[in-house]
C-alpha cells in the first residue's frame, strides 16, 4: 500500500514476505516481522512507529510494544483498528500533518 498512498520516500527499510520467509518469522498479528525491522535498524521498538491497514497489524504493534500504531483506514474500519490497538487512525497519511 505504500505506493497506493505515495508513501515510499518515507520507508527506510521493509521486511517484504520473501525476506521474512526466509527468517522464518511468523506473520501478523505476531510481532516477528515488525520487531525484526526495528533490530535491523537499530531501533528500540518503544521509538518506532507501526503503519498497517490491518486489524492483525494493529494486534501485531502492540503485541511488539512500538511507541505508535498509525492505522491507516481504507475500508471503512476506523473502530475496528482502535479497538486492535491503534494509537491514531487515518483515511490518509497527509493527515498526520507531514509534509512531502
């Protein structure tokens, strides 16, 4: 989703599912594949920031104990991603008040 949003520039690294294939890390809502891209940049998960359009994303930030859990609603499903933990939900990244 993130060229969906044109949110690629602000990606430094991403765990895509061959990689975590490969690493045998489990998928959402586990927090395996979120808590290896913190190590991988060397980011304690407390500091980072989770950004998933999925209630299992939602379970899997909070599972990690990421400081922020962006939920990004495409679907309609703002209460939802609340109630699986996310710290804000938006329709779109721009309202998060960053400039491009």
């Amino acid at each position: 989703w993130l060229r969906a949003v044109d949110a690629g520039h602000f990606v430094h690294l991403r765990i895509v599912c061959g990689v975590a294939a490969e690493r045998k890390l489990p998928g959402k809502p586990h927090p395996d594949t979120f808590l290896a891209a913190a190590h991988d940049l060397g980011v304690e998960p407390s500091r980072a920031a989770v950004f998933e359009d999925a209630q299992a994303g939602m379970d899997a930030g909070r599972a990690g104990g990421f400081g922020y859990v962006v939920g990004l609603d495409r679907v309609g499903q703002r209460d939802a991603l609340y109630a699986h933990g996310a710290s804000v939900v938006v329709a779109d990244l721009d309202e998060l008040g960053g400039k491009r």
